[in-house]
C-alpha cells in the first residue's frame, strides 16, 4: 500500500513568507507526527496528533509554527514568517496505533530552503 | 528526560567486514529503542525495534542489535558489509510514560569502501 506522501518535496521561501507544508499519512493511521531535521544533525520532534487533537505540541521552536489534522487525517505544517533558520528537512510520520512500541512510518519530507 | 548517544559521526569499513554502529541511551525508565536507516533524499525506515522482548533483535538487510541494560547500549551490528549498506543511521528511544515522540541520536554516516 501507499506509504506517507508529503508535498512538496522542495519549497524555497524567501524570508518573510509564510509556507504550508502538507503531509498525508497512511490510511487508517491514528497517530501523526512532524519533525525537523537540520543539515547533519537526527530529526527532532516538533508536534504529535492523535487523530484530530493535537495532544503534544512542545516542540515546536516558535509562536510562528503552527499545525492541524482537523479531520484525522491530513495534516499541514505551517510556518509563519519564515526565518533563515527555519531552512531545514521536515518530516512528516504516522504509526497505526497510540502505543509507544508502534513503528512509526516516514514520508520524504520537505525540504525547506529560507532565503 | 530521555537522550541517545551516538559514538562516531562517520563510520568507514570495507566491503564484507563488520559494521558496528554504537548507540547509548538515558533513560530513566525502561525504554523502547529504534534504529532508523535514511537514505539520501528518502525517509527515514526502520531497521529494527526494542521493546523490552528478546534483548537480541534481528532486523531487516541482516542487521541486529543487542539491549544491554547494564551499559545502557543497543549497538547495531552486521557480520558482512554491503555497498547498498552505505547510508545514514540513527538510533532512536522513547519512552513508556509521557509523550510517545522518538528522540534520535545525531546520526552515523556509514561508508562501505570497495
């Protein structure tokens, strides 16, 4: 079956505009989560959905991240405003269930480049 | 709060020789741990998992990897390298309380050398 798809694959941004970064995570996935991922460094997690609540938002780096799932499915990260520091890989990721042995699966991410 | 560990941002070996990629873990409850291969330009796909099991886990492409909870480790392993090997790793931990995000380690880049 189709694994998580993320668009687009490349956005580049320059600095000031906002961008939406999309993620659709395999059917029947409860559990979404974003992530970012800086040049060299391991992906760091930013917000978790389960279906469509939002229940762990703390790490999103500031007040101009925002994201939402609002039918359990879909799901869009957005960025407000963007910095040159927002340029990074954002990684999107579902897992069936709420346990914390599920697998999470990944799309291919984003990747984001701030002028 | 949990962190990982990984030892060596590079990693070179030949072709056919053991691959040892070394992970260490804090945690201060028992943890799930996670290995992760990526890919240039791909995701992130699992390699193998620990959830408090067998400490022996055998993954996919002939890797495994061993929880030592003495040594707070889970190293990655694979007797014979292969050039398909040759990507970057991570090495990941959650935890069975709070928030089910994965924190990873910084990554370890595998060359295979002819």
């Amino acid at each position: 079956g189709a694994g998580v798809s993320q668009s687009p694959r490349y956005k580049v941004a320059k600095r000031g505009q906002d961008v939406a970064l999309r993620c659709d995570p395999i059917s029947g996935h409860v559990s979404l989560f974003w992530y970012q991922q800086a040049l060299g460094q391991g992906p760091e997690f930013l917000t978790y959905f389960q279906n469509e609540a939002q229940l762990d938002k703390s790490g999103l780096p500031s007040d101009r991240f925002f994201a939402e799932r609002p039918e359990g499915s879909v799901s869009t990260l957005k960025i407000q405003r963007t910095q040159q520091e927002d340029s990074a890989v954002y990684l999107c990721a579902s897992s069936l269930g709420e346990g914390y042995q599920e697998t999470q699966y990944f799309g291919p991410g984003t990747r984001l480049l701030v002028l | 709060a949990q962190s990982v560990t990984q030892l060596g941002s590079h990693v070179s070996v030949s072709e056919g020789a053991l691959v040892l990629l070394r992970c260490n873990y804090s945690s201060s409850v028992p943890p799930y741990l996670f290995w992760y291969v990526q890919y240039p330009n791909q995701g992130l796909q699992l390699l193998l998992k620990y959830t408090s099991a067998a400490t022996l886990v055998k993954g996919i492409n002939g890797f495994e990897a061993e929880f030592k909870k003495s040594e707070t480790s889970f190293h990655l392993t694979k007797p014979s390298a292969h050039m398909s090997d040759a990507a970057e790793y991570f090495c990941a931990v959650t935890q069975g309380t709070g928030a089910q995000k994965l924190v990873f380690g910084q990554g370890t880049r595998l060359t295979i050398n002819p």
